[in-house]
C-alpha cells in the first residue's frame, strides 16, 4: 500500500522546531488503510484548526508515531493485518498511551461497546456529523492532556523519591502508617534524634512540610494506593 | 359383319384398353415400371391385332408378306416388353438371358427388314383361300425363312427365363404372381409357337397372335382385377384404422402430417389443420405452413426440415403458433423421410403435439429458478450488507469530511484554490466509487436472465474480491487471486458468475471462521485446459466437506451451516449447469477443500 500522501512531511517540519518545547501543539493522529478518506478527513482538520498526521496502517502508526508527542488517534476499527483493537491493545501496553477515537464504516454494536469497554474514547461512523467527531476528538485530547500531566507529575514525585536513602525511605513508610518517632526508633533499632534527622532530610528531599503532604504526594506518585499500603518496593 | 371383323376388333380393345389402363397407372406412380411395359406390350399386341386383320383380307401375296413384315415389328416389342415386364414385376430372372433374347429378336428384325421380304417367309408365292370361322381368307403360301430359328431359341430361351423368374419368385414367396406371370407366359409362348407353325404350315391364315396375346391378358387381367377387389377391401380397412388412429390421436392430442415432397403438397388431420388454422379445403403447402409458424421460429424450422431431408435424420421441432384470436400455442413435430430407391426424399410423414402446457411449465419452473436465485442474492446479500455498509461509508465519509474542509477553507480571507481543486477531484473520485458500489448491490439485485458474454475471468473475480473486501477484513480473512491475466476469455453471464463465485468463497470464509488467522487464507484459481474449458477454484483451508456426504452438497437445502440457507452450492450448480459446465467438490489431502467448475472458453478475443 502507497504511504498516505497527506501530513507526514508537515507532521515531521512541525517535530523539527517543537521538539524542544516542553508541551507541543496537541495531534491528532489518523490510522486508517483508505487514504481517501483518511485525506479527506485530515483536510477537515486542518482546516478546523487541527494538526493531523496520516498513518495507513497500525503498524505504520506504531513504527513513525513521534516519540511523547501529545494528541490522540483517529482509527478505522476494520483494518487488514492489526485492526482498530489491537492497535489500542499495543497502545494501551505502551508507555505512552494515548486516547483511540474508534472510525467503523457500519455501526456494528457489539464491536462498539467492546471498543468502548477496552477504552476507547468513543466510537463513531465515518459518515458522523463533524461537531459530533471534533468533540470526541477534543474529549480525546482534554484526556490525554490530563493524563500527560498526570504521568508527568508522578514521574516528578518519583524522580524526588528515588533521591532518598535506604534508611529515609524506611522513615518514610513508617511516618505514612503513621508512627511516632519514637516507636519508629524502637522498630528500627536506633536512637529517636536519628529517626528525627532522617525524617527531617526526607521532608526536604521530597520538598514537603506536613505528613499530609507526604500522604498525598506517596498516592500521586504510586507508591501507595488510597488505603495507604505501603508498595514493597 | 364378320366374325373375324367382330373378334378381332374385340382383342384389338381390350389389348388397346389394357394398355391405356396400365399406362395412366404408370403415369400417376412412375415408379411402376411393370405397368408401363405392360401397357407397351398390350399396345403391340393391338396393333399386330389389326395388321393381322388386314393380312387376312390381303390380295396380293405381296400384300400379306408386307404385313406380316410389320407384324414382326409388333411382335419383337411384345417379346422385348415382356422380358422386362417379368424382371420388372417378379423381380426376378437372369440377365444375360433377358440380354440374349432381345438380340436375338433384333437379328429376326434385321432379317425381317434387310435380308427378306419378312421374317417368316423366304418368298409368299401366293395366297390360299381358306375357310375360317365361316369366311374365306387369305393364308400364306412359301418356302420358310431360315431366320425362323432364330425366333425358335429365342421363345425356347424365353421359356428358359420365364420359367427360372418365376421359380425365382415362388422362392422368395411371391407364389401367385410366380405362377399366374410364369404360366401364361410359357403357355403364351408355346402357343404363339404353335399357331405360328400351323400359319407357315397352310393350316391357318395368320398367327393369331391377338387371340395368344389376350389368353396372356386375361390372367393378368384376373391378377389386376383382384388387385382392385384387395384394394377395395384394403380402403375398407385403412378406413377403419385411420378412425382408431384418428380416436387415438384425438384422445393423445395428436397431429397428423403427410407432406408430399414432389408435389409440395401437405395432408394434415382435423387437429394438426386447427392448429395452424387451417380450413378442410385448404391446399396446404410446405411454405403455407412455415408461414404460420411464429416468426422467431421460423428459420430454425426451416433448417430442420433441410437438415431432416439432406441427412436421413428423423424431424426433431418445437415451434411456436401464434394463430390470430387465440393463445400462443407451441407444437413439437416429429417426422421421417421417406426416399426413393436412388435416396430422392419424396415424402414426410409425422405426429405433432401440443406441448404449450410443458412449455409454460418450464417457463414457470425458470422462473421460480431464477427468483430463488434472487431470493438467495438477496440472502448473500443481507450477509454482505454490513460489508457494503462498510464499502459505501468510505468514500461517503471521504465526500463529507472534503465538503466540510472546503467549506472551512473558503471562510478564510484568502482561500488556497489549489487546495480547493484537490479536493474537488477528490470528491468527484469518491462519488465515482460510492456509484461503482451502488451498481455492483444494484446488479446483484437486479433478476435478469442469461446474458452470455465473452468474459474475463481476471475482471470478473477482482470485482467479487472488491465486494468481499469489507467482509473479509471484519474476518481478518485473506484472498488469494490466481487468475492469468492471459487466460482466455470464459463464456458465460457476469452477474450468474460473479454469484456463483461470491457463493463459494462465502462458503469458504465461513468454513474458515473458526480456524487461526494462519488459515483463514483463501484462493481463487483460474487455468485454462487443453480442451477448451477453463478451470476455477476456490480453496480454502477449512476443515473440508463431510466426505460421506461430498457428493450431495450441491443439493438443495443441504447445509452444514448454522446460518444460510443451504442453496449456495445449490443456486452455484444450477448456473454453471446452465453454462454448460461442470461443478464439483474436492477435500485437500493437506486439508481444506476445494470446489472446482468448468467454463468454455471463447478462443476468439481471448488471451489478452
């Protein structure tokens, strides 16, 4: 199959001087084996004020996608070799994820609420009203917005963890449980004002004042869950 | 008068009488060859009857001797006509001896003319008055001709000849006409001999060769005469059993036909004239006929005939009759030729029937046929419609989002034409094929008789593969297409074959379904054979036909599907019978199975 003739140069002129940029404009990416429409599609678009990139085929997508590039897909649920689905299988697997708008040419139900049950940000006919296809995709990219600042954010919180000591880290599980320092020295083995220089150290590490704080940033950083069980990492 | 004036008069008819008989009878039948050399030697005979007569009377001796001059003459063409008459009427006697008499009558002839005054005397050299049935005649006085041997072995050859004819005959079991023909022949030789001696002796004053000639013509006479009493009762009976033929044909529906050849001339019974409407009186021809046969029939008719009469080949022909103020009516007609000895066709005898009921049968029967196969594209094509939904929201989708980003384009200050002109193209190229999508559902839809084509297999199964496009991908299936592009062209009808292909690889993705994607490979092969034929199949690597019930699967009904209807392989059959081709199903010995069919190939226009 011939590649698509529409975005890709632009799509990589684009890459060129937004790389540097922390947060790039937002595109959306098209995977779909009819260039026809998938032109038309990205015609549209562009013309809405979107930047779009064509892929025809998942595999294509999957090999030139730009590396942590925000945005979200736009796929044909019925491709040949991977469809729709494996495709947001292999996404969803990956460490960059982003939101798959699912394209069918019949409105198959079953296939949809599958689509939707895997993820999918929605599931609509090719022939779709435009207001209906432009807010799923901006659903998509609100999303995926979010979901990049959240994934930014733990890796923050983690980066600053991965800075602490053995024993710091120690110190730290037990404040979470919720340990005075006095039993913490006790359960460790060692004198109070150690515990109190640990905690001390591990407070400024992890850029926090209170225990609350540390409660909140151990969640936003995965590793604890809500109910504050301590990760055995 | 006389009583030789009155007798011979007498035998002078009857001979002249017998003679004009048998010659119409040759005339109406001219095959009847017997009765025409009958009638020649009866002529003769009347004529030697008359000139006897006057030799009885002559004055001169030189007067008789001129007659009986002539009197030879009649005689050697009774003599001539009778050896043939016997070879003619017995079928029988030796050539060689027919041959041989006939010359030896010529050199008496020749002797009678050219050597003496006549063929029995050497000299008259005078006349003696005699006394005969109570008158006074003149009877010959002179010495004998020795060309009278001559007339000796040629009776005695005759009697030879006769007589083996006639054993001849009674072998073969024509023992009447041996024994009536055979017996006065050789009883008329013997006598003709005898009164001819007792003429040359002084003892009668002419041969008598009338009153010879008509105890040969009595018999035959009697033997005529009865075969008008059998042909009498012979009417009587043909009369009966054309009324059983003609309750029997009235109670079969059955049309009798006589054409006769020579005289273009058509006997038809009460049934067969209403068909074509014609009235009793009528003089029906052969063209008179065609001319009612319905007009797209008429040349086929035509060449049935000449086929039936240049061939020895009986008449095969159905027709149709669309007689004014009645109903389209069609007749099978069956004939045979009957010939001559020489081959010549004189004559055509046969039935005709009404087959108008078997025909609208069929008609009906092509036609539930053919809204089967309707009824099952419409099946195949409600098991496609997600698939076409799929086909046709492509390019609509494409159509849509162009006509929404031109529209955005042209809001701006400074719209990019070139742009604009794309997606223009781009829109004309999508509607393009939303239409070749539409026409493809359309023509699958659409009931329609056989319309052969000259086809290439290589458009034909790309165009089914493009049909199948959407449900092979929701499959996750792959089509495999063999087809040469060099292959000849295959007769057939597009649609009935796009169908038939469409059926089978329907079958084989449903064979598939349930097997890894590794396969769910299936194959469309085309190649052309030796003898004219194009081979395609259709394989797939399913898990093959239940091998005990692999010949039935082209019955109706037979499914081993849970969906479908079970006349796929069925409807398939019936096309590419209808093709004249073949159809049938094979398992892979490494799997799958494989269902092949047979078209013809066009040699002409093919192989690009």
């Amino acid at each position: 199959m011939s590649p698509p003739s529409c975005s890709p140069t632009a799509a990589h002129d684009e890459q060129g001087s937004a790389a540097a940029v922390e947060e790039v404009a937002p595109r959306v990416f098209l995977v779909d084996d009819d260039v026809p429409f998938m032109s038309g599609l990205e015609r549209m678009l562009r013309a809405t004020g979107y930047r779009a990139m064509c892929f025809d085929s998942a595999a294509d997508f999957l090999a030139r996608r730009p590396a942590s590039s925000p945005g979200c897909v736009v796929a044909d649920l019925q491709m040949p070799d991977m469809d729709g689905m494996a495709l947001q299988q292999a996404l969803a697997h990956s460490d960059d994820p982003v939101p798959v708008v699912f394209l069918t040419g019949n409105g198959d139900i079953p296939t949809g609420v599958a689509a939707m049950r895997h993820g999918a940000e929605d599931f609509l006919a090719k022939t779709a009203p435009r207001e209906q296809l432009l807010a799923a995709i901006e659903r998509a990219l609100v999303r995926n917005s979010r979901e990049r600042r959240e994934r930014a954010r733990r890796r923050e919180l983690q980066g600053r963890v991965s800075t602490l000591t053995v024993r710091e880290l120690e110190v730290m599980a037990h404040v979470l449980r919720g340990r005075l320092n006095k039993q913490i020295a006790a359960d460790l083995g060692i004198d109070e004002r150690t515990v109190k220089r640990h905690r001390a150290n591990m407070m400024v590490k992890l850029g926090i004042a209170s225990v609350a704080a540390l409660a909140q940033l151990a969640v936003e950083a995965g590793i604890v869950d809500r109910d504050v069980q301590i990760s055995t990492k | 008068m006389s009583w030789v004036t009155v007798g011979w008069s007498m035998i002078a008819a009857v001979c002249m009488s017998f003679a004009a008989v048998h010659a119409l009878v040759w005339l109406h039948s001219r095959d009847k060859l017997a009765n025409l050399l009958f009638a020649i030697s009866a002529f003769a005979a009347g004529v030697l009857t008359v000139i006897e007569m006057v030799a009885m009377r002559a004055a001169t001796p030189a007067a008789y001797s001129e007659a009986l001059r002539w009197m030879h003459v009649a005689a050697a063409i009774i003599v001539i006509a009778l050896v043939w008459f016997v070879r003619a009427y017995l079928q029988a006697g030796r050539l060689w001896l027919a041959w041989t008499i006939v010359g030896l009558r010529a050199l008496v002839l020749v002797a009678n003319f050219f050597v003496y005054p006549n063929g029995t005397f050497v000299e008259i050299s005078a006349l003696k008055m005699m006394p005969f049935l109570g008158e006074t005649l003149s009877a010959p006085v002179g010495e004998q001709a020795p060309s009278r041997i001559l007339i000796f072995i040629g009776h005695l050859l005759f009697l030879i000849y006769a007589t083996d004819a006639a054993v001849q005959a009674w072998r073969r079991g024509a023992r009447r006409q041996s024994v009536t023909v055979g017996g006065t022949i050789v009883v008329g030789l013997i006598l003709g001999l005898v009164f001819s001696q007792l003429m040359v002796r002084g003892y009668l004053p002419a041969p008598l060769v009338g009153f010879v000639f008509l105890m040969l013509v009595v018999p035959m006479g009697w033997e005529l005469s009865r075969d008008v009493i059998q042909a009498g009762a012979l009417a009587d009976r043909l009369r009966l059993s054309q009324q059983r033929m003609e309750m029997a044909t009235r109670a079969g529906d059955l049309g009798l036909w006589e054409w006769d050849i020579v005289r273009d001339e058509v006997w038809a019974n009460e049934r067969a004239r209403a068909w074509v409407g014609a009235a009793e009186s009528e003089r029906m021809s052969f063209e008179s006929i065609l001319q009612r046969i319905a007009s797209e029939y008429r040349e086929a008719t035509r060449e049935a005939v000449q086929r039936a009469l240049s061939a020895d080949a009986d008449l095969e022909v159905e027709f149709r009759i669309d007689a004014p103020g009645d109903d389209a009516r069609w007749i099978a007609a069956h004939g045979r030729v009957e010939r001559r000895a020489n081959g010549k066709p004189v004559r055509m005898r046969g039935i005709s029937m009404d087959i108008t009921a078997r025909r609208r049968d069929e008609a009906e029967l092509l036609a539930q046929r053919d809204s089967l196969a309707q009824l099952h594209r419409a099946t195949s094509l409600g098991q496609l419609s997600n698939a076409l939904a799929h086909e046709l929201s492509q390019p609509l989708g494409a159509i849509l989002r162009n006509s929404e980003a031109a529209q955005l384009f042209l809001k701006k200050e400074r719209p990019d034409l070139e742009e604009l002109r794309a997606i223009n193209e781009d829109i004309m190229r999508d509607d393009r094929r939303a239409s070749a999508v539409i026409d493809r559902m359309r023509a699958l839809l659409k009931r329609r008789s056989l319309e052969m084509d000259a086809i290439s297999l290589r458009d034909l199964v790309d165009g089914v593969a493009a049909m199948m496009r959407g449900e092979l991908l929701a499959r996750q299936a792959v089509l495999k297409v063999d087809v040469p592009s060099h292959l000849p062209y295959a007769l057939g009808d597009r649609v009935h074959l796009q169908q038939v292909i469409l059926n089978l690889l329907l079958n084989s993705l449903e064979a598939v379904g349930e097997f890894s994607s590794d396969r769910r490979t299936l194959t469309v092969r085309a190649t052309a054979c030796d003898d004219g034929w194009i081979e395609v199949a259709v394989s797939d690597l399913g898990p093959g036909f239940p091998p005990a019930r692999i010949s039935q699967v082209f019955d109706s009904f037979m499914t081993t599907k849970c969906e479908g209807t079970g006349l796929g392989l069925a409807i398939s059959k019936t096309i590419v019978d209808s093709h004249g081709g073949r159809i049938w199903a094979e398992n892979d010995p490494q799997g799958g199975a494989t269902v092949r069919f047979t078209l013809r190939a066009v040699r002409e226009g093919g192989g690009q």
